[in-house]
C-alpha cells in the first residue's frame, strides 16, 4: 500500500495491511504537523503532490527497502492538502520476523520520502507563508 | 513535438498556472524546455533554487532528449514528511 490522500489517515489502515503471520513486529511511524518552525509559529501546513509519481516513488522505495532487508510488508500512506496541527501527516507501518528489519526500513522509508518524493509543504504562519525547501533566503517568499 | 509540462508548488504559483502545452523542435532537451518556459514566465525563474526533472514520472537529466506527448515536471525541493 502505497497512497497519497487528501482524506484523514485511519492510522489502522496501514497497520491492519501489514499484518502478516510470519511476521513477528510491526514498527510504525508517524509524522505529524507541528505548530513551530524556526522561531515562527505555525497556524496551517498545505500538502502537494505531483501523484501518480509521487506513488511511484512511495512504491520504489518499499522495493529498495525489501532488498536491503527481510521484511515481510511495507505500507506508506502520505496526505495532502490542509492538514491541521497536530495531525499525521504521513504514516509508514513494516512488518518483519525480527523487530530489527522493521525498525531499519521504516527510518529508511521517511529519510526517502524526504529526498526523492514529489510532495511539497507550504507552511502558513503569523505574517507570511513559504514552500519548505526553497525558503533559504528572502527573495525566495513567493509572497 | 507537444510537450505537456506540469507545474506544481512555488512553480506552479509563480506561473499561475498548473499546466503548459509547450511546441518545441525535434531534439529538444529538458533544459532547452526549462528556457523556452522561463521566457513565457519570467517568475519561474526562482534564484538559486536546486531543480530535479522527471520526464513521464522518471528522474532524469538535464539534457535528456524528449519526444512527442512526453509529460514534464520541474521539481523544486521536496518537502514530504
């Protein structure tokens, strides 16, 4: 399972997907939207996404994560749009035999997402809003 | 050749817009399109911003060759997570 959704994540769903009988751990993450940035204070995240690639990567990235180790199922659920302070906004459940494997590939999977997924966060806040990534200077404000 | 460009994040708002339909010569590259867009919309031209490029939803390189109907996506930092 590896989805973009502009729906509330069921923090369930993804657990309830890897479930598997040979597995003998399931370690989950979950990121979720703070109300500070950098001094600033946050009042709301906007969640982007190019999707059908974003998807695609999502799902290379359990591919990588099977070959480098034994896990037996990998799940990675990533919202979009507003999403409100306090909320998940991405969740990775992997199960294995052995709690090492799952511990690894699911810090594995969230270094990834931040690398190489085409999601993109705008943070709104008292006085301004900046897409997350390009805010190194002053003239990259879009407004 | 058509070429669709699609423009997401900072991109997309500083064009005003999501989607281009570019006409392009035979031959052209990623970053032939990339200056051809610039022209069109000069707020595209976001500085010192650190671009990747995926041509049909792959990564690829600047000077990657593209062909009739391929869809392309300028992608700025991402911030997923």
């Amino acid at each position: 399972m590896f989805r973009v959704t502009h729906q509330p994540i069921d923090l369930n769903e993804p657990v309830c997907y890897v479930t598997d009988p040979e597995a003998g751990a399931i370690a989950t993450f979950i990121g979720t939207t703070r109300n500070n940035n950098e001094g600033r204070r946050v009042i709301a995240l906007d969640y982007e996404a190019y999707p059908e690639m974003a998807e695609k990567e999502l799902a290379r990235i359990g591919v990588d994560a099977a070959k480098k180790w034994q896990i037996c199922r990998m799940a990675i659920v990533h919202r979009l749009g507003a999403v409100q302070i306090g909320e998940a906004s991405v969740v990775i459940a992997v199960s294995s035999a052995h709690r090492e494997a799952a511990f690894a590939a699911s810090r594995f999977a969230i270094e990834e997402i931040k690398k190489t997924v085409p999601i993109w966060k705008k943070e709104v806040y008292e006085g301004g809003e900046v897409w997350i990534g390009t805010q190194t200077g002053q003239e990259f404000k879009n407004k | 050749m058509k070429i669709r460009v699609k423009l997401f994040a900072i991109l997309r708002e500083r064009a005003g817009t999501a989607e281009v339909i570019k006409d392009l010569v035979d031959g052209s590259t990623v970053a032939d399109l990339w200056h051809g867009l610039q022209k069109d919309y000069p707020k595209l031209d976001v500085p010192g911003i650190r671009l990747l490029y995926a041509v049909n939803q792959n990564y690829v390189a600047l000077d990657y060759q593209l062909s009739e109907g391929d869809e392309v996506v300028f992608i700025p930092p991402v911030s997923g997570g």
